[in-house]
C-alpha cells in the first residue's frame, strides 16, 4: 500500500478563517476574519504570568491544571452560576477550550457517534467531532433571532446520538440562548440520555441587558453537561491557549487523562496569570468588557447596514453575520474576496459556518479589533454604495 494520509485526515480542512486571513496579509487589509482578539490584556495578568516564569513555575504541572487555577476557576463557576464545583475532582485545563473540547471528545464518544450542533455552527466543533471520528449532524437555526423548536431536534434524532453542542453566546452568530430554549435542550437533553457539551468562551460578551446562563446549572443537568470555557477571549490572551472543561468527576479523571496524553499540560506560568485575573481583577472588568464591545457592535452593523449587507445584529460574542446573497455572487466566498479586493476589509465566508443552503447568504465580520483599526476598516467599508 502506498504511503497516504490516514482516513481522519482526508476529512479535514483548513480552516477558511485562518484563508482568509492569509489572503488578507497579501493585500496588507483589514482582518475581520479571524477572532484574534488583538487587544491588550490586563497587565494584572501579564505580570502575574511573568512573576511566575521568574518565581520557578516553569515545570510540568499536574496533568489538570494547576491548583491555583483550579481552584480559581470553581470559584469563578460559583460566583456567575451558582454551581458548586470541586477543584480536585471535576475541573481540567487544557490547551484552549478548543483543546478542553478535543480531549472531551476524545473520553466520551466513540466512532459513528453523532453530535447535534445547531446552525450556524462552528467549524473548528465540526473538525473536532470528525477528527475523532464521531458525525456532526445539524439542526438550522432560522435568522434572524437563530430560533429552534423541539420539533428541530427530534427531527434529528438517531439511535446514535449521543450529545449536543450548545455554543452560547454563539460563534458565528451571536446568539444568547434564551433560558426557555436551555431548557428545552435540558428536556430534550435527559428523555434520550445525552451529553451536553458547551462552549462558554464568549460568556463575558454579552450586550442588551442579557445575561450569559450555562445549562449546567439547571436541575438534573450538571451530571452530563461538560462546560467549556476560556479566558483566550476575555483576557485577550488567544496565544496563550489556556481553557478548562467542567464536568462530573466520573468524566473529569478521563477527560484529564486525555488532556495529558495530547498536550502534558497547559503552560505553567500562563495558567498563575490566568489564576490570578480570575481571582483579583474587578467585576468591574467584565461590566467595562461588554460596554467597550457593545459600542464597537453598533459602530459595524451601522456601517454594514448602510452599504447594504443587512447584519443579523448579535446580542453577544464579537461576530455579526451580515446578508450578501442579494448581491449575485455565486458563492459567499466570491463575496468575501470581492468585498477583500474593493475595500481590502476581510471577512469569512458562509460557507464555514452553514451546511445547508444559507451558506451563500452569509458572511462574517470580527470585531474584537482595536477601536482604531475597526473604524479605519468602517471607513473602507464605506467606500461601497448602498448596492454594493
């Protein structure tokens, strides 16, 4: 036999965020692609990371996490959701909540086991499922409020199923599930015995007098719920690759296994910074977070609605999808390098984000820029007429 790529590899793609970045560093443009996160972070992090390196935190940890962060991160889960969670028993960190959702994956689900995830979704969920073999299978969300039914999920619904992905507040959309709608998936959730694995990582990003719940803390729910989260986004720390999972204890221990057979552990002193933004920085903070990032929100839907690529404007995270199917390209990645050619502005198109018929609908703008850069790319933008 030939030497050849292995079967899992044959399935996976680049990811067309990290394309269209590449295409815009060509054309020297602005990156509303990709969720680098460019802002500075809290210095009260930076330091306490440095003062780590220094102090001789520099060594494997456990291959959870270090107990410092551990136990900083159960007190943040009780703190926001009333969740009381043991820091030695039911918390691991990980390379990223992308890497917390890897090696959760990897501990619960086996091959040919099928994942709910709902439309739009995230690409790196669906990589993720089909790296360790398991099968996406999607229920569409309908915009512009990306509203579901419990009809929609039994719809979907095979002898194989064995979890559901609920990313709120979501990325590529937005969207803050409604307490209504976490318990539907609750429901749904416990009449067919499935995982519930979240991605929380925007859980600071929220806008319009919302706010951010995990299912987790509903009743009957903590057992089979694996919350994931980060501080990449909240800390503006995305290099540090520095996330955790929550979960029961008797899938914490595997899920931690998993995590130290991947990735040993996540970087010491990286995680005494995290610990101690946790632990020390203000609520404050996050109030502050969600006010700077509401402002940037309106500043690019008004601009995307006055050159006619209509928003679905989002009610968190840092993302809005704006309509350009009214424009005749044929595909939405025609329209996002058209958009890249005439204003040298990037952004992603549908493609990544639907499978089924609005993934030409739709393309993605970033805005967790500096203020600077995103209104110098707001100026670009309008440059376009109204018809585009």
């Amino acid at each position: 036999m030939p030497l050849s790529f292995s079967h899992r590899a044959e399935s996976i793609t680049q990811a067309e965020i990290r394309a269209m970045s590449i295409e815009c560093d060509r054309v020297d443009g602005v990156n509303l692609a990709q969720g680098v996160c460019d802002t500075p972070p809290p210095p009260l992090v930076v330091e306490a990371a440095a003062k780590a390196m220094r102090d001789g935190f520099n060594t494997y940890t456990r291959y959870d996490g270090l107990p410092e962060l551990r136990e900083a991160i159960a007190f943040k889960v009780e703190r926001d959701s009333g969740l009381k969670v043991d820091p030695e028993t039911q918390v691991t960190v990980s390379a990223g909540s992308t890497g917390a959702f890897y090696c959760a994956c990897l501990a619960l689900l086996n091959p040919g086991d099928e994942v709910i995830l709902f439309e739009p979704f995230y690409g790196y969920h669906v990589n993720t499922l089909l790296s360790v073999e398991s099968v996406p299978v999607y229920v569409a969300m309908q915009a512009p409020d990306w509203t579901f039914t419990r009809e929609d999920l039994e719809r979907v619904l095979s002898p194989r199923t064995r979890g559901i992905m609920v990313c709120t507040p979501g990325n590529p959309s937005g969207k803050v599930f409604t307490p209504a709608e976490l318990q539907i998936i609750a429901d749904f959730a416990q009449a067919h015995d499935l995982f519930v694995f979240t991605d929380e990582i925007y859980e600071y990003f929220v806008y319009d007098g919302l706010k951010h719940q995990t299912i987790a803390a509903l009743p009957e729910m903590a057992d089979r719920t694996i919350m994931i989260s980060g501080y990449s986004k909240t800390f503006s720390i995305t290099g540090w690759r520095i996330g955790y999972a929550v979960s029961s204890p008797r899938w914490a221990q595997m899920i931690g296994y998993m995590n130290d057979l991947v990735y040993v552990c996540a970087p010491a002193p990286l995680q005494i910074g995290v610990a101690e933004g946790i632990l020390n920085l203000p609520l404050t903070y996050y109030r502050d977070l969600a006010i700077e990032y509401r402002h940037k929100r309106d500043l690019l839907c008004s601009t995307l609605t006055d050159i006619g690529l209509i928003p679905s404007v989002p009610p968190g995270a840092y993302y809005v999808l704006a309509q350009v199917g009214h424009l005749g390209h044929p595909t939405s990645k025609a329209a996002a390098m058209d958009l890249l050619r005439r204003t040298r502005v990037a952004s992603v198109p549908g493609t990544s984000f639907f499978e089924g018929p609005n993934q030409n609908q739709f393309i993605r703008f970033c805005f967790a820029k500096q203020l600077h850069e995103l209104e110098s790319a707001c100026r670009q933008l309008s440059t376009l007429p109204a018809s585009v």
